[in-house]
C-alpha cells in the first residue's frame, strides 16, 4: 500500500477499479452458478444413461447368444466382408455460460450394408435383433462419451471459475479496498496538516497586524505629544476684529 502515492488521482483509479473487480465477481458468480445447474444435470444425465445401458448391453449380448444358437457362428463371415462403416461419430460444441463443450452426435455414412444374406438358412430375424439391439447400444454409448466429456470440461471450468471468484473476494477486492482506506487515511492527515499550517499562518499574519497597529497607535500618540509641546500660547499675536 505504501507504494502507492496518496493522491486523489490515484484514489479515483483505485475506485474504477474496485467497482471494475465487483462486477467481474459478480458475473464470475452467475456463471459459476450456471455450471453448477449444468453440472448436476450431466451428473443425472450419466447416472441414469449408465443405469440404462446396462440393460441394453445385457439385452444386446443376450440377444447374440441367441442369434448364434438359431443361425450357427457367423462371425466369421461377418468378419469377411469389406467392413466399410455405414456410421460415423462427429464432434460439435455446445456453449454453457462462455465454456465450450465437446459434444458427439452419430450420422449416417450411406454405405451400403454389408452381409445382407445373413441368416437366409435360419435365424434371419435373430440376427435382424441383435443389429438393433446393438445399434441402439452404440446410440447409448455415444452419448455417454458426449455427457461424460462434457462433464469432465465442465468440471474444470467450474474449479476454474470458483478459484477466480474466490481470488476476487478474498484477495483482490480486500488487497483495493484497503488501498482505498490507506489513501483515504493519507489524505486526511494531508488535509488535517494544511489546515494546520493555515491556521499557523493566518496567526501569524493576525500577530504582524496587530503589532503593525500597535506600533502605529504609538506613533500617532507620539506625533500628538510633540506637536502640544511645540504649541506656545503666548507667542501668538493679539487678533484685532
């Protein structure tokens, strides 16, 4: 603090600047809020898509197991073909409160789909099953790796801010306030010694005039003294009317 100099200048800077830091604070603790919401709705969102997937993957595998029992083991066959992919995985970004999140969304490709011959001998619909089922499990763990990314970047963000907000309220607002009142305090003691000094100087002058008066008043009695010892009556001539 003392090396800031305690001027007025200085004071209204430091002014700007605490009502600069209050309403940084104050939006910093908006969007910690905002993230806060955020982030117990992708914490319920994962909870319950993870709760969901367990039986869809149960439902899925199971749903295998019978499609290798009605049509025998067609992986192999499965395995033989071009594999070109029919659906891909995109990334996007969705905006919460100026923080950007991940966010992976699932298109369609147009390629023609493999291994259509599938099951003609038996187990057709067995198989037609499992490619649901496991087309619907994909669906879920898209998802869950968008919420759970999403959730991770949000959960820093949200350290993030809550550092800034309590830096702003703990260190930096008190740091200017207190600069504040040290400027305050030195230019009140400024003030208080300027007074001081003109009223040191006003007595001063008040002391030279009364001294200046008081020599003239001595003067004038003097003057008057000798101008009635220099007076002679008697010297006078007779005035004839």
């Amino acid at each position: 603090m003392s090396e800031v100099p305690p001027t007025r200048m200085n004071q209204q800077i430091f002014k700007v600047k605490k009502k600069a830091a209050q309403s940084g604070h104050k939006l910093l603790k908006k969007k910690a809020d905002a993230l806060k919401v955020k982030f117990r709705d992708y914490a319920k969102a994962i909870a319950e898509t993870k709760s969901n997937m367990s039986g869809d993957a149960s439902n899925a595998f199971f749903s295998l197991t019978q499609a290798e029992y009605a049509a025998g083991n067609f992986k192999q066959k499965v395995a033989e073909g071009t594999l070109s992919a029919r659906v891909r995985v995109g990334a996007g970004v969705d905006n919460v409160a100026g923080v950007k999140l991940p966010v992976f969304s699932k298109y369609e490709t147009g390629a023609v789909a493999d291994n259509q011959s599938l099951g003609l001998a038996g187990g057709g619909k067995k198989i037609a099953a499992v490619r649901e089922k496991f087309t619907k499990l994909l669906d879920m763990l898209i998802k869950l790796a968008s919420l759970q990314t999403s959730f991770v970047t949000l959960d820093e963000a949200l350290k993030v801010t809550n550092r800034r907000v309590n830096a702003l309220e703990n260190v930096t607002i008190p740091k200017i306030e207190g600069t504040l009142k040290y400027i305050l305090r030195e230019l009140d003691e400024l003030e208080r010694e300027d007074f001081t000094r003109l009223k040191l100087v006003q007595g001063k002058k008040e002391e030279e005039q009364a001294r200046e008066a008081a020599r003239k008043a001595v003067e004038d009695k003097e003057n008057d003294n000798d101008i009635t010892a220099n007076f002679d009556a008697g010297e006078e001539e007779d005035v004839v009317f």
